[in-house]
C-alpha cells in the first residue's frame, strides 16, 4: 500500500479497503490508534491487569484474538467472526474480563454528514466494500 502521510486515502483506495492496512502499522499506533479488544474485556484496567499470558488467544474457537502490540490480545476481524462462545472469558485466570451477561462489546457505528445516501444520493459503496457484509441496507 503506498504510504499516504500528510493527506487522507485516495476514495478508491479506501472502497478497497486499504485502509485496514494502516490500522496495523506502527506509525498509526503511535498517533492513537486503539485496537480493540476481546468481548467483554473492563477496558478500564486492561492494561493494567492483562497478564498476556495467551490463554484467551488458545482458547478462541474462531482464532480472531491476536497477539498485539506488547503481546496484549487484541481482536482481528479479518480471521473471522466472534461467536460469542465465552471460552477467552472463562480461559482468563486474571480479571479483565466483565460479566458475560453484559454486552460484549459498546461501540457504536457514526455515520459522516457527507455520506451520500444521507445525502439523498443512491450510493452503498460502503457496503459493497465491507468483506464481512455487516453493512447492510435496509429495503424500502
């Protein structure tokens, strides 16, 4: 991926997803980047009380908690889907996870006031360039 410092990623470049690439990157670590973690994790200690020890990573049916930076797990959707199966909870020995019954996870999709369709404008190109289809349009 070319590398694009000083101004935003060409439309094209981010319809491909290119922009996935720069999430991994150290540079776009060091300006703030926060990656995000296992379901249920208290983000509030994490850090402080993540051990590393890996075994959320082991016990991961579907092999999308990662090993990140400082050896921390992190989530990396493009590996998969998370089933919610509660095996990283229960395989943690340290307490950095919240209770199961709780939501997973609480973030929250923000759609840009230039968004086209919010606009009035037929366009689902972010949708059509989601590789885990979880962009979907509702029919009218």
């Amino acid at each position: 991926m070319t590398d694009y410092p000083n101004q935003s990623l060409p439309r094209r470049s981010f319809l491909r997803g290119q922009f996935l690439d720069s999430l991994k990157s150290q540079k776009v670590s060091q300006q703030g980047y926060e990656p995000i973690r296992p379901p249920w994790a208290n983000l509030a200690n994490f850090l402080e009380k993540c051990t590393a020890c890996g075994n959320c990573i082991q016990a991961c049916e579907t092999q999308i908690i990662v090993k990140g930076a400082a050896g921390y797990p992190e989530i990396d959707f493009s590996r998969g889907e998370c089933t919610f199966c509660e095996k990283c909870v229960h395989s943690c020995e340290a307490e950095v996870f919240r209770a199961v019954s709780e939501q997973p996870w609480s973030h929250k999709i923000e759609i840009q006031a230039g968004c086209l369709l919010k606009l009035g404008t037929e366009c689902r190109s972010c949708g059509d360039s989601c590789e885990m289809r979880v962009i979907r349009f509702a029919r009218v």
